[in-house]
C-alpha cells in the first residue's frame, strides 16, 4: 500500500483526533456507491459504539437505489441541505476534494472545528486538516475497517457488514482487476466476523427493479461496438427512461452489461436525465480510464471513473464514440 504525497497522517493519529471530539458529520461523494454509502456506515456504527454523536450526510436529497437501501443504518442518513446539527469533526469518507461534496456538504466542512479525509481517490488537491489515501487499496471501507477497529476493540457486526458491501461492491463482486489478496484477506476476516456474504451479494447483485431490467434491454438495443470491438458504448436518454418509468438509480447497474461484451476491453455507458449528460467507463485491461474522465473534468479509478457532458446527447455520443476510438489507435 503506497499513500499518496497528500497524506499527512496516519489512521492511529487519525483515531486519536476522533478520541478527543463528540460530535461528526460523516460525507461521502455525489452519486454515492456502495463503497462510499458503505465507507460512512462502517465508522457511524463504530462512533456509535463508542457513545459519539455522528450523522451521515448524503451530498444530494436523492433517494438511494434498493440495491443499497438495506445496508444497516441507511434510514438514519439525512439530506447535506437538511442537517441542522452540530458538526465538531467533519469527516469526508471515500471523498478528496470540495468539487465532489456540494455546496451544503462544504458549509458543514466550513463550519467544522476541524475535518479528516480517509479515501483511496488520488487526487493533487485535498479539503480536509487530515488526510489519509491509499490508492492502492481495492475500497476506502477497507481503510475505514481499519480506523474502526483502531476506535473500537470488536466493532459492531453492522460495521463488519457495511465494510463487506463496500469492498464487494467497489471490487465488482471481487471479480475487477483490484480484487487483490488484500481485498479477498480482508473478505475472509469479515466473513469470520459474522458477515453473511450471501446476504450481500443477494441484495446488492440480484435486486433490480422491472424498469431497471427494461432499461437493460434498451441500452442493449442502442450499444455499439467500435475501436476494432475493443470498445463497446451505449446510452439511455431521458425519454427511456420516462417510458419504462425508470429512475436514475435503475440506471446504474447498465454498464456492467455493457463490460460484458466479448472481446471489449473498456465500456462507457451514457446517461441522460435532467438535461445533463453522465457517463460512465469501465475498463478490462489495462487502460486507465480515469485519464480520460479527468480530460473531461470527472475522475475516479484506473479502471472504473465517471464524467459530465454539456451537450445534447446525441452530441454526446458521437463526440464519446471519437474519445474511445482514440484510446486504441
């Protein structure tokens, strides 16, 4: 594990500083995932067992997909834009920097006595007195787990749960290229810990709605596969959506349908909805697809990031068709 030159701390001094406040604001990143819903979870159930108060925000009022909505704790996060607490430490989990917390969450950091990141983005700027990435490591839960077991000498079987989901969902069902003997290491610990794997994976991996699966066929219908079938792109628009009355979390589970086509080596999967344009790429080799998410003002993993487009999507998708061609010329 390498952290990144940003960090200026350590997990155990982290503890420390957590040891000596009361009171936290738990945030993750827009459009949260399971690592990110799971990163906040893990250390609210460990703050809770050490008698702190601690909240959980979500940057966006936006419901939370089923896929995730039965992690333990999820029916006690509120709206960033509603919390009305007091806020000692905020504490940014699977997040680096202000562009991705929104307006409401950063009021919460700015009114903060002091503020830590624990996340395993790599990124050139921080917003938080103490930082702590590792970009090596397969999930931030991982990281999180950690802390929480510096803090609490047993954390809670809850805990134990939410780190799981974390890992498993950010490792694609330990099945992407970070799914490494760290990541299956710890898998087994938390198992030990009582986790039910199966009870994860059922909720997270075989729970879809009706539009969801509609939405699938449709982004089937509309995929293409260009780059010498390296690269395989699709989309939904607005008006899919709106006939199969589908959400944008239905959305979601779309481009791993589109990563499973034979022979592609990088998937993206476009997004329509409220007149703004959301992508997403996933690679199978070793492309870095964050590279091309940062081009285009996004971010996110080697092999897994997301971008926003202001055009029409049409534009889009013509525009994204030239982008990915480019990767394999």
């Amino acid at each position: 594990m390498t952290v990144t030159p940003q960090t200026n701390t350590t997990l155990a001094e982290i503890a420390q500083v957590i040891r000596t406040h009361d009171n936290f604001v738990l945030c993750g990143h827009m459009s949260p995932d399971g690592d990110c819903l799971g990163s906040q979870l893990t250390l609210w159930h460990a703050l809770k067992a050490m008698g702190k108060r601690a909240t959980c925000v979500l940057v966006r009022d936006e419901p939370v997909g089923s896929s995730l909505s039965f992690l333990p704790g999820m029916d006690e996060m509120v709206p960033a834009s509603t919390f009305d607490g007091v806020c000692e430490v905020f504490i940014g989990l699977d997040v680096p920097t202000r562009a991705r917390i929104g307006e409401a969450a950063c009021a919460i950091l700015d009114s903060a006595a002091d503020s830590i990141t624990v996340d395993h983005h790599a990124s050139e700027t921080t917003m938080c007195n103490h930082v702590y990435v590792d970009p090596d490591c397969a999930a931030a839960s991982m990281l999180v787990w950690e802390l929480a077991k510096l803090l609490v000498d047993v954390p809670p079987l809850e805990s134990a749960s939410c780190a799981y989901v974390g890992l498993m969902t950010d490792t694609g069902g330990f099945r992407f290229q970070n799914a490494d003997s760290a990541a299956f290491d710890l898998a087994a610990r938390l198992v030990a810990n009582g986790v039910d794997p199966a009870w994860a994976a059922t909720n997270v991996f075989q729970t879809r709605t009706i539009p969801s699966l509609k939405l699938e066929g449709i982004a089937i219908d509309h995929m293409r596969v260009i780059a010498n079938g390296k690269v395989s792109l699709s989309w939904v628009d607005s008006d899919d959506m709106k006939r199969v009355g589908a959400s944008k979390t239905d959305v979601e589970p779309l481009i791993d349908s589109v990563r499973a086509v034979e022979g592609t080596m990088v998937a993206c999967l476009i997004r329509e909805q409220d007149g703004r344009i959301r992508g997403n790429l996933r690679a199978k080799d070793d492309t870095d697809v964050s590279a091309l998410a940062r081009e285009l003002g996004g971010g996110g993993h080697r092999a897994a990031a997301g971008f926003n487009l202001d055009m029409p999507i049409g534009e889009a998708i013509e525009f994204m068709e030239r982008k990915l061609t480019a990767l394999f010329e």
